[in-house]
C-alpha cells in the first residue's frame, strides 16, 4: 500500500534520513520505532508532504506521492497526527473533527451566502459525520470542550478523531501514547485495534513505549541515525542483536 | 534632496566622461551619508526586534524627539555637535526607558495576542506625534548655520562639514554597538536574552534590566539618527513617519533582528535612493526603499542576510 | 421636536453616519484575512485603486456611479489577487511589512503619475448624495418645498440606506461564509497553518481567496468614499489610514466580526466626542490604544461577550465540566 525506496533527506550538513526503505501493507498495523533523533518523525513529514525528499520515491497505492503537497496526499487518503497535539486549540472538540472533513466536502463561500440546499445537506452530514467520530473515540460528552481545555490523554483521541475525519486508508499516529498511564495507553491500543478491525484502515504508528509497540504492530521497522536498522515481525526485531545493542539494549 | 552637485554645470563635450565619474563619486558621498542616519534608524527596529520579537511603531517618533532634543540644546547657546548629539541620545533613551515601563512591559506580563505590543507602540506613536505638534508647532525648524558649519572640496566632489559629522557620528556607533555587542560582558549578556530569555534567565542574566537596557539603546540611536538628519535636512514633528516607514524596511531587507544586516541594508538604501534621484527624478525617491522590499522579499523572504527559519513570527 | 430632528439630520451628523458604515467596510477588509491569521496593512492601496478607479470612471469616462464603484472593487480585488500570489509564503510581520510596502508604493504612484493629477489629487468627483438630491428635486413633490424633508436631506438618506444595505449584506455574506466549511477552513489555518494542511486543507487557495476578499471591501470602500466627498489626494490613503483600518479590528476584537463594526463605529466617532479638547485628542486617543491593550488585548468585543449576548442560544465552546482537570 505504502512503500519508500531508498528516500533521503538532508538538513544544512545532517543527513536526517538516508536511504530509508519502508513498506506498509494494507490492512496491517505498522510500527516505526527508534531511539530519539533517529529519523521517524522526519519519515512521517516526508510521507505527509511537509518536506519533499532529496532523494527517493514514495509510493501510495501504486502513485507517486512525493513532491506532492500535504493537502493533496491527505485528499489521496493519508492522515495523520502529530507528535506535539497540534489541535485547533480555541475550537472545540466538535468543531476540530468537523474542520478535518474539508477535503471531503465540496461547498464554496457562494453556496453558503445563498444557503443553497446541497450546502444545507452536506453541513448536516458534515456535522453527524463528525459527531458519529466522537463517538467513536469516546469523546461525545465533550464535543463542546475548547481542544485546549481538554486533558491530555483526551487531546491524542481527539486529534485521532480529526485524522480519521479525512477519511484515509492510512493513519499515521506519531507516539500516540505519549505521556499516558497504563489505564490509557491500554484503551488506546484498544482504540487502535479497533480502527483496522471497525474501520478498515491501515495504521502506521510511531511509539516508545514497547508494551503498546509489540502488542499492538504485525510488522515493526527500526530506524537509527536516519537509517533502517532492522524491519521484521516484533519477535525478530526483539531478538535482532543490532537493534538490542542500538536500542533495546540500553532500556 | 537638495544636494545633487554640479546640477546646473553644463559640461563640455570632452569632458563628459570625467564630470559623469565625478556626479557619481559625489553621489556614491551623499548615498553613505543618507544610508548611514537609515541604518542607525533601523539599528533601532532591529535591537528590540531581536530582544522582544517586536515591532516597536513608536520608533520613528522617538527618531523624531531626538531631533528636537539636540535642537533645544542648541538653542541654549551650546554650539557643539557632541553636545547635541549627546542631548538627542539621552533624551531619546529616557524615552525608550518609559516606553518599555508604559506600553511593553504590563503587556508582557498580561501575555496578550501578538498583536498587542504593535497596537500598543502605535498608540504611543500617535500620542508622541501629537505631543510634538502641541510642544512645537507644525513648521520645520532648522539648525542654526553656525553649527553645520560649511564644505570643502574633495577631489572634484563637495563634502560639507555636516556630512562629516553623521559619517564620523554613525559609523562610530556602529562600530561601538558592535563592540559592545561582541566584545562585553553586557554585550553577550544582551545576545543570550535576545537568543533565548528562559535560558538566559537561568544563567543569572536579568534579562528585565537586559531588555530595558536595549530598548533604551535602540531609542538612543534612533535619537542621534533624528538629530543628524534634523542637522542635514530639517526638524518637524511630522519628520518621524517616512523615516520609520523606510527603518522598517530596511530591517526586513537586512533580516529582522540581524545587526550586521540593518547596517548594510540601511547603507544598500542610501545608495539605491541616490542613484533613483540621478537616473530618475526626486519625486521618485521614495519608491526605492518599497520597490526594492517588494522585490526582495518575493525573491527572498527571510531577507539578504536572514537565516532560513527566522519566519517572522505569527500574527 | 421638528427643530430636533432637523438638527440631528444636519449634513455634517448625515455624512458622519455615511462615513461609519464606509469605515466598517475598510475594517470588515483587514478583519477578514485576519480571520485566516495574515495579517495585510495594504488595505489603504486597494482603497485607494478603488477611490480613484472609480473617480476616474465617472470623471472621464462619464460611466454611471454604481457601475464606476464596481469596477473600482473588481480592479482593487484582482490587485489583491496578483499581490497575493508572491506573498503567499510570507509570514506573520513580514506579510505585514510586505503589504505595507504596496501601500506606499502605491500612495507613491498616485503622487507621481499624471492619471491621478499628482499630489493636487481628483477634485470634481460628483457626489452620490447630490445625484439623488437632484433627482428628487426634478422628479418629486419634495422639489417644491411641500414635502417633510428637503431634497438634500431627504438625498442623503438614500444614500445612506444604500451604504448601509451594502454593508449588511457584507455581513451577512462573511457570517454565512464563517459559519460555514470555508470558514472552519479559515479558522483552522488561523489556529495552525501546518496542521489545517495536513488535514486536508489547501491553505495557498484560502489565502488567495481572503486577499481578494479583502481587496474587493477595501476597493468598493474607496469607490464610495470617493464619491461621498468632493476630493481624493494620495494623502487620503496612506500609512495613517492603513493604521487606522487596523486599529478598527483589534481594538474593537478580531475575534468576532462583530468586534471590527462596534471599533470602526467608535473609532470614526471617537474624534467627535472627543471635539471638546480639540488639541488634545490625538494623545488621549493614543493613550486609549495603550490602556486598552494593557487591559484588554482581546478588543472590546470578544467571542465570549458575543455568545453571552446571542439571542440564538447556540452552544459555545465551553470549559471543561467540574471534576475533569485539563492535565
């Protein structure tokens, strides 16, 4: 579904990323790890347009996606959230999902001065779609919470929500568990699970904590110093000798 | 600009190429000395925009004070250039001192949008302007001859007395402020609060006594700018606008909050204005300093001497 | 009773509410790509490429005045669209700075070419209230004296109406157009511009269609300002009025659109209250600016005064429910 060949990128005299290979199949929950610095977020702003590669391409579905910019790839059905919640934050939490449906609906300013009956109809689809993704996250008794107001744990669902708003065959969660205690980072894998198992999409996360990376991800792929150390099934990964020694080793 | 040389000399044919070379050496003379007084205005922008992320709007008006303090220490009989520049830079840094005490700092503390201390420091702008016109009336006002004192020739050129003075003026205190800035204890303790205020802080830095010190240093400079423009051309309260308009955008040209940069832009403006006057006509002067920011800015947003990242800032 | 309403229609308080609703058209311009976090001090150049557009139109093209003033707007909004193309990527003060530059260069053209008559500016324009007044004068009972109203007066009213049936369906459009998918559009691009890409959100065509929003109120403010005075000059739209514009906006509270009409109506007002202490009004009103971003940076109207007074009883964003502490 998702392949990148050989894609590299430079910042001034940094080589961030270096001839990263990386494959997501359809269907499946992958996981990108590493230790700090090594290159995933990178790796996630190069899937999503925010950079474009030096080097290297980046397929989706059989297209070429790099070069393209952020709106058009999430249009072609990749979301994804940030590692830093980046949420509107004085909108409420209603309003957030609501705003990520733009690429889904077509109304323009003309048909909202004159109110015209497909506009009336898609703003109420707009609105139950996102009212329906809060529920879905379990977000549905604060959909008029400022993002802002909202506790942390409660911040990445929503931002989840925002993401799945796009209606993407990929989501990518950049450390979704970030910050969380064990009661939340369970009902968060449990949320992820349910996201391939109820919707259907493909999921590619980034994540620290091992608990939620090796119970939750069919494929794992380590990345350090901005290359690809190791890609494999968990239990590979976990006894691969280079990732021990570059990573697990030292927790 | 009244001070275009040999404008009614009609030369003979064979010598042409000789006069040519001369208008434009003279020229080249009158750019340093115009782009001298704008890089030490936007000295002004830049320091306070490299400590506080700020655009202080009052700085022009401040430009403008300094002119009328070095003129009323004239007026008491003090016929010194020294004198009157000291005058302009010490009334001008009183002035910054209750600027940061009355419009930035209570904005500081309530942490407002970021658009509040542009509000805030265009209310004193106005208030200034206003105060001025009330203090000393609408007209122009010049300082006495005795004090501008007269020219000499040089090499074909004319170089009067007060161009001497705002070159040796304004490049001395550029050469000062790079000093300090580089050189001192005060000087890194000013760039450690401009790069980062939590870090210098932590560092023992009292970056609240730092940053009144710059906003006092960058008002002094724009003082002595306004008494060295108010002694080559005029002083008037309404001297202050054009002044900061082209302060402004030479700190974009040059990169906001880079020293280095508002020195060679305010310069690089002098020149471009000189040579618009010479190839065109004086009405079109004050197109250069917006042509040329346009044009810069579309070609190269974080302006010539910017870093990539310096974005700006949000609104 | 008649003495008081004949001095309450006087010419001057008539063209004082004329220039009120002008003022908020100019402040409804600078609000709108505000709204979308880019912040433009160019709206003084688009007004003044609608004022003389349109005062040229009419002028010497001898065009009708509605069909002069459009044509001001359209031209200021393709402006506004050309303009925004190289600026799209600038940001925050350098936007800023980068339309404000326009602006003079466009005060400075104004100045210089021979079109616009220089620093002597357009005089002559013929004036909306005058057109009317005319008419009633030929076509009514009112030319005769019988009528409750003289013509002029009964002129200026009309005129007013019309600026003031202009202005709400200004309002009304961008209240349709915020509380709609463009206008979640806007927010969210105001609120992070990176995030609102990466949701989808194609923030090079937003800014486009704010700028050119922006350029068509600022055009079609300065196609009727033109012709409610006599006069234009390049004075009339330099960096004071950029300045002003802004200051209608935050100090009445970009937050609402609502905001930027009670600080325009104050601002254009202001003066006038203040006509007891003629010399000193500039410093109190910079005083004011001060005090009010020390006290209250929101502006006067904010979004939470807004709500609070809605007859609708629309659910605002509110804070969190009791017992459930943002971590």
């Amino acid at each position: 579904m998702l392949a990148l060949r050989e894609v590299s990128l430079a910042f001034g005299g940094l080589q961030a990323v270096d001839r990263v290979d990386l494959d997501v199949d359809q269907g499946e929950i992958a996981g990108l790890i590493g230790p700090n610095g090594a290159g995933k977020t990178t790796v996630f702003n190069l899937i999503t347009g925010i950079y474009a590669p030096d080097a290297g391409t980046i397929t989706f579905q059989g297209q070429a996606i790099h070069g393209q910019p952020p709106h058009r790839i999430t249009a072609m059905g990749i979301a994804r959230t940030f590692q830093n919640i980046r949420l509107f934050g004085s909108a409420s939490a209603l309003e957030n999902v609501m705003m990520a449906r733009h690429c889904r609906t077509r109304s323009g300013s003309l048909a909202a001065i004159f109110r015209t009956r497909a506009q009336q109809q898609e703003e109420a689809e707009t609105r139950a779609r996102a009212l329906e993704l809060l529920e879905f996250v379990e977000l549905d008794d604060v959909r008029d919470v400022r993002a802002a107001d909202l506790p942390y744990g409660r911040q990445r669902r929503l931002e989840i929500a925002r993401a799945l708003a796009t209606e993407p065959q990929l989501i990518l969660l950049d450390e979704p568990a970030a910050g969380m205690n064990e009661t939340e980072s369970d009902s968060l894998v449990r949320l992820i699970r349910r996201i391939r198992d109820e919707l259907g999409k493909t999921v590619l996360l980034i994540e620290h904590d091992m608990r939620v990376v090796m119970g939750l991800c069919d494929r794992i792929t380590v990345l350090n110093f901005g290359r690809r150390l190791a890609h494999g099934r968990p239990e590979e990964v976990r006894r691969d000798p280079k990732v021990i020694e570059a990573y697990l080793g030292r927790e | 600009m009244a001070r275009r040389g040999h404008a009614g000399a009609a030369p003979r044919p064979l010598e042409t190429g000789a006069h040519a070379a001369t208008v434009w050496l003279q020229q080249l003379i009158n750019g340093v000395s115009l782009g001298a007084t704008y890089s030490l205005v936007a000295l002004g922008y830049t320091l306070v925009f490299g400590t506080l992320g700020i655009i202080n709007m009052a700085h022009g008006e401040i430009f403008m004070f300094g002119a009328f303090f070095g003129l009323l220490l004239v007026e008491t009989g003090l016929l010194s250039s020294v004198g009157m520049l000291a005058a302009a830079a010490g009334g001008a840094a009183v002035m910054g001192l209750l600027l940061e005490y009355i419009a930035l700092r209570p904005l500081r503390r309530r942490q407002g949008g970021h658009l509040t201390p542009l509000i805030s420091t265009i209310g004193v702008s106005i208030f200034l302007r206003s105060l001025a016109l009330q203090l000393f009336g609408p007209e122009s006002q010049s300082f006495p001859a005795a004090l501008k004192g007269g020219s000499f020739r040089l090499g074909g050129t004319v170089v009067t007395q007060v161009d001497a003075v705002i070159l040796t003026a304004a490049l001395g205190l550029m050469l000062g402020l790079w000093l300090l800035l580089g050189r001192t204890k005060l000087g890194k303790a000013m760039r450690a609060t401009a790069e980062n205020q939590t870090t210098a802080a932590l560092l023992g830095v009292n970056t609240e006594a730092i940053i009144a010190l710059t906003v006092m240093l960058a008002a002094a400079l724009g003082g002595v700018a306004g008494a060295l423009v108010g002694l080559s051309f005029a002083v008037s309260p309404s001297m202050g606008l054009p002044y900061g308009l082209k302060g402004l955008s030479i700190i974009v040209l040059g990169g906001m909050g880079n020293v280095v940069g508002a020195m060679v832009g305010g310069l690089l403006l002098g020149f471009a204005e000189v040579v618009t006057v010479q190839l065109f006509s004086s009405s079109w002067r004050d197109m250069a300093a917006f042509a040329l920011l346009f044009l810069l800015l579309v070609v190269k947003p974080e302006g010539l001497f910017g870093r990539a990242h310096q974005a700006g800032g949000k609104v | 009773m008649g003495d008081l309403l004949a001095n309450l229609l006087n010419p001057y308080n008539l063209q004082l509410v004329m220039l009120i609703a002008i003022n908020c058209l100019l402040g409804l311009s600078v609000w709108v790509p505000l709204s979308a976090g880019q912040l433009s001090l160019g709206g003084a150049g688009f007004m003044s490429v609608g004022a003389y557009t349109a005062a040229l139109l009419t002028l010497q093209a001898g065009w009708s005045m509605p069909a002069a003033i459009l044509a001001g707007a359209a031209l200021a909004a393709a402006l506004a669209l050309l303009l925004g193309y190289p600026t799209l990527r600038l940001q925050g003060v350098y936007l800023a700075i980068a339309t404000l530059a326009f602006g003079e260069m466009v005060r400075i053209l104004a100045l210089n070419l021979r079109i616009t008559n220089g620093a002597l500016g357009l005089a002559g324009i013929p004036q909306m209230v005058d057109e009317v007044s005319w008419y009633l004068w030929d076509h009514t009972s009112l030319g005769s004296g019988q009528g409750p109203l003289d013509p002029h007066t009964a002129g200026s009213l009309i005129i007013l109406g019309v600026l003031y049936v202009l202005l709400a369906a200004a309002v009304y459009a961008l209240l349709r157009q915020a509380g709609s998918r463009v206008g979640r559009a806007l927010r969210a691009i105001q609120a992070d511009e990176l995030a609102a890409r990466a949701m989808g959100i194609d923030t090079r065509y937003y800014k486009l269609l704010v700028f050119t929003q922006s350029g068509f109120l600022a055009g079609l403010a300065g196609g009727l300002y033109a012709h409610l005075y006599y006069f234009i000059g390049p004075g009339d739209f330099g960096f004071t009025r950029a300045i002003e514009m802004l200051l209608y906006v935050v100090l009445g509270g970009m937050q609402t659109l609502w905001g930027t009409l009670v600080g325009a109506s104050a601002l254009t007002l202001l003066p006038e209250v203040l006509r007891f202490s003629a010399s000193y009004r500039l410093m109190i009103y910079g005083g004011v600016l001060v005090a009010l971003m020390i006290f209250r940076p929101e502006g006067l109207i904010s979004a939470a005064l807004v709500d609070a007074l809605s007859w609708r009883r629309r659910r605002p964003a509110r804070a969190l429910p009791p017992g459930e502490g943002a971590a």
